[in-house]
C-alpha cells in the first residue's frame, strides 16, 4: 500500500505538475520537500517514509519540466517562475495538512531553490534545512558552453545544454544506487539556456540571506563531496550567525546521503532537527 498521495499542482501559468503528497492524521509538522537539478520526488521515497513515519506531512513536487512533468523538459523562463512555484506548492501543502507553517527542506539544486525561496519568501518558514546546497557549485558548465548559453539567451532561450553531472559515481559511492541513477528514465540530463541563467540568478539572490530574518538552519555537508564546494559553503552558512543553526558533516560521504549505507542516520539526523525547531 502506497504511503503517499499523487497529486496534480495547478501552477501560475497553469502548467501542471506532478506531486507526491505523504499525509498525517494530527501532524506534528509540516514539510515541502525540494530534489536537485537531476533527480524528482522518486529518488527520496526512504527519507520521506521516515518524515512521516515521525510524524511529519510531506510534500515532494516534481520541479516543472522534470522528473514526471514530460512538458517542457528542462525548462523554466526565469528564477522567479520557479520561486513562484514554491510558493504556490508551499500553500497547498498547508492548505492539506491545516497547519500555519512548514519546514522548508532542499537537496543540492533543490537547496539552491529552498534558500531563494527563503530570502524571497521567509513568512511562514519554521526552518530551512540545506542537503549539500548548490550555493557554491563545483562542478559547472565549461566557459565554451556559457558562452553558447548566452548567445541563446538572445533568441533562443529554450535550446537545451548537457547538465554537467552525468557520471553517478558524483552522487553515490554504491554501485546499486549508481545503476538507479544512471538508467533512471525520469532523471534530467539537460537543461535549456533560460533555466541554468535562472539557476546563476537564484545563486546572487542566495547572497542576501544576511539581510532576511534568521530561521534555525541545519546543514548537512558532505566532506567527499565533488559537486559543490563544501568549505565555502560551509563559510557562508556559518558566517550567518543565525541562532539554532546546526552543523552537520560526514567525512566519507559523497553527494547524495539517501544512497549510502548510513542512511538511516541521515535520516535521524533531519527529524531530530525538526523536532527541536
């Protein structure tokens, strides 16, 4: 029996998205559940499972143009469409759940997205928790691409580029998890011009997070990590000084924690802050 609910999300332009909706009888809490640039709510079932299994409703949109969206691929038009989406997402999850506020929760691109959102958007948030975030990437398109990327953006904003993770072993050290990826049909592999300038834009709005008032905040790193810069973001985050900001590292991982063999405290790791914020 499926523990999760499929939803349509009606967007503001009226794309129709795909959602998965984890429902609470009483919830002690409330979570909107952001995935990275590649990956869709498939890929974070486990941790989701445990969400609700402590209590928490959740909600896990497919980002517009991936995962189970077939319409647009790998497109948004600017950074503010896809904020406005999270807002948008974030009102029906409490409109499900009847709660006044949520847990904003993203996962590497999708942490990006949460923080945007945050500095956009802060009413409402009870905590931000940040997946290995993309605030600082470490892997990027080559200069050659950007430079195509922005002539695109002069008339043809919707022409696609390679995302330049395609090599599983980036995410996960399992071999298992690493064949999910890799023959993943739902998985994203390319994105248009208008998208990854929506992304470079999303990373400058990221930079006012000084200026937006402070939530608790729990990071979670990964000190193998070859898609973002760990110690820089490490930096920025901590530099914030917010109270109740945690700190959460593991010294053998790579990037994507619901994969590796210490899931489950990974897991616990995210209730446990949850439950004290």
């Amino acid at each position: 029996m499926l523990k999760y609910e499929e939803m349509e999300l009606r967007l503001s332009d009226g794309y129709r998205a795909y959602g998965r909706y984890w429902p609470v009888d009483q919830p002690r809490g409330a979570v909107l559940y952001l995935h990275g640039i590649q990956s869709h709510a498939g890929w974070y079932e486990s941790s989701a499972t445990a969400l609700q299994q402590a209590g928490y409703a959740v909600l896990q949109p497919d980002r517009r143009g991936c995962g189970r969206n077939p319409s647009a691929r790998g497109h948004a038009e600017n950074h503010q469409q896809l904020i406005a989406d999270v807002q948008l997402t974030a009102t029906e999850l409490l409109r499900r759940c009847g709660l006044s506020n949520y847990h904003l929760l993203g996962i590497s691109w999708g942490g990006k997205l949460a923080a945007a959102s945050y500095v956009s958007h802060p009413q409402w948030v009870k905590s931000l928790t940040l997946v290995v975030p993309g605030l600082f990437p470490q892997i990027d398109l080559p200069a050659s691409e950007k430079f195509k990327v922005g002539l695109a953006m002069l008339g043809h904003p919707d022409k696609h580029f390679d995302i330049p993770l395609n090599d599983p072993e980036l995410f996960t050290s399992v071999p298992h998890w690493q064949d999910f990826i890799r023959d993943d049909p739902l998985a994203l592999r390319q994105c248009t011009a208008a998208f990854f300038l929506a992304g470079r834009r999303m990373e400058n709005l990221v930079r006012k997070l000084p200026t937006v008032p402070p939530t608790p905040l729990h990071l979670l790193l990964a000190e193998q990590d070859r898609i973002i810069d760990t110690p820089r973001t490490a930096e920025f985050i901590t530099g914030l000084h917010w109270p109740g900001t945690r700190l959460t590292r593991y010294d053998t991982a790579p990037h994507t924690f619901e994969f590796e063999p210490f899931a489950n405290n990974y897991f616990q790791a995210l209730i446990q802050f949850l439950n004290e914020s």
